[in-house]
C-alpha cells in the first residue's frame, strides 16, 4: 500500500475526522450492524424470490443471458425504489455517526458481477478502474460498499491506491451526468454482448500493483472517496457476486466545496440532485445544485 494509505477497520473516529481521512485518500472498514444486516436482508428476499428455485449467486448457470439480464432490469429498479431500502440506510448511517440534518445520500444500487465471463455489459457491468468523480460525482461525495452474500478475493473489488495521487490520462470529458440520465440509464439491460454506451475510460495503460481487496463478511461496509481508483475485480471464480453500494455528501462540505482533491476529472454535470436527507428525504437545496452545473 503507498504511504499515503491507511486501512481503518472499525474505527470509532467521528464523521467529521473521517470525512477528512477519507478526503486524503484513506479507507473505512466496518463489521455489519443491525442497519446493514436489514438492507441486505432486503436484498436477499428479493434476490431468492426473483430467481427461485435458484440461489442468486448460482443463478447465472441456470438462464440464458438475455433471460437473466432481462431477471436483472425488473429486480434492480426495485431494490432502488423499495421504502425499507431507504429506511435501512437512514438506521446503518446514523449507526455510524453521520448528522441526520447534515448528511444526504442517494439510493443503493444492487451490483452483480457475473462469473467467468457470462454477463459483463449493461446491467450487469463490469467496472473498468475509474474514479466516480469521473462520472460527474462531486469530489466530496463518499461510497459505501457491501456484499450481499460471501465474497472471496477473486470477485470482489479492488482499489488502486497508487493513483490516488498520480493523474490518469482518460476522457472524462465525453461524459455528462445528465445527458446519461436521459439517453444512456435506462437502455442498460439492451447492452448484452458488447456495452455501446459511451463512458470514461482510462485512455493509458495503468500500473493496477499494488492493489487492495477488502474482503468482508455480508453487512460489512467499506467507505472511500469517491476520488479514489477503484475497479471490479476479474470474477474467476464459480460463484455471481452480488453488492450494495451508495453514497453520501456532507451538506457542508458541499457548500465549501471542500474535498478530495480533483487531479483529472474533467466530466460535467452533477449528480447532486440525487441525494436524500438522512432526517427527512429532502433533496439539496437548489441553489448548492446549481453550484455544480
């Protein structure tokens, strides 16, 4: 790991000093709790009814691509816009410390990175190394990060911590948040075969060693900037795997623009009307929107 990089595993520090951490490049680890557990518990309903008599992580050797893509497209929108999704991160952030008036997050995202190759476009993407601040994300916005079932270090993710300060030549600037909103999101489950979406991509070979793989349990959360250079490891195992995530914003470090520092993302647009209030569901102001546009 460089210098630069400290793995916290259950730290009892306060949002404010993890915040700052994470904005240098430093990553959190934390063991479920009753908040965790209580989303991918939701998770694993939906998942079991969705692909019965299968288990969800074997799935995938049961359907033909365009059948299981087509499974994927209906399960997905429906984990994000279920009211217990929303209700368990509301618990699981507060577990951790984050000011209800103060922290907005958006919905999660149900990931599965197929085995041996099977479905890596569309719904079912596999993640090239990117930072998320190259796809319009504010570079204070936070990722929180789950397995839903058992992982192993072979189907997992990877950070690449090299590149938390050294910039990678890319073509950020080809993506717009709201123009994907509009003519991009919603035909992923068409991409199977090859994704025709156009999106950042490294535009240099890229130096992936050393590279760090949280392994944890389901419920276990991993936090990072959304900064930092992250991919979806090469699934070469036997089994789908399966993860929550979504991220945060802290309404004062949006209004300062403070955060990780910017070394090569040159994307446009925002994603910050997609945040929720811890407390209440509200939206950002409007007027700290229209500072990212």
């Amino acid at each position: 790991m460089m210098p630069n990089n400290t793995l916290f595993i259950d730290s009892a520090h306060s949002d404010d000093e993890r915040r700052e951490l994470l904005y240098q490049g430093q990553l959190f680890v934390y063991s479920p709790t009753p908040g965790t557990l209580a989303l991918c518990k939701l998770a694993q309903e939906m998942l079991e009814e969705a692909f019965h008599p299968h288990h969800p992580t074997e799935a995938q050797y049961h359907y033909p691509v365009d059948e299981y893509a087509a499974i994927l497209s209906k399960l997905k929108p429906a984990f994000i816009h279920h009211p217990r999704a929303k209700e368990a991160i509301q618990m699981l952030l507060t577990e951790r410390g984050c000011d209800p008036d103060k922290t907005y997050f958006d919905v999660p995202r149900l990931r599965t990175s197929t085995a041996e190759g099977y479905l890596t476009t569309g719904i079912a993407f596999a993640f090239h190394p990117h930072r998320d601040t190259w796809y319009s994300a504010p570079m204070c916005q936070l990722n929180w990060w789950m397995p839903v079932y058992p992982i192993e270090a072979d189907n997992g993710m990877a950070f690449h911590p090299y590149y938390w300060d050294h910039p990678v030549k890319n073509n950020s600037e080809v993506y717009n948040y709201q123009d994907w909103v509009k003519n991009s999101r919603f035909i992923a489950s068409q991409q199977v075969g090859k994704d025709t979406r156009v999106q950042p991509t490294p535009q240099e070979e890229m130096q992936l060693d050393p590279q760090v793989r949280v392994v944890s349990p389901p419920g276990g959360v991993t936090v990072f900037s959304a900064a930092q250079m992250h991919s979806s490891i090469p699934n070469t195992t036997k089994r789908t795997r399966i993860s929550i995530d979504f991220r945060t914003v802290h309404v004062e470090d949006v209004q300062n623009r403070h955060g990780a520092p910017n070394i090569d993302s040159r994307c446009t647009g925002t994603t910050m009307g997609d945040y929720l209030r811890i407390s209440d569901l509200a939206h950002v102001p409007d007027a700290l929107i229209q500072m990212y546009l």
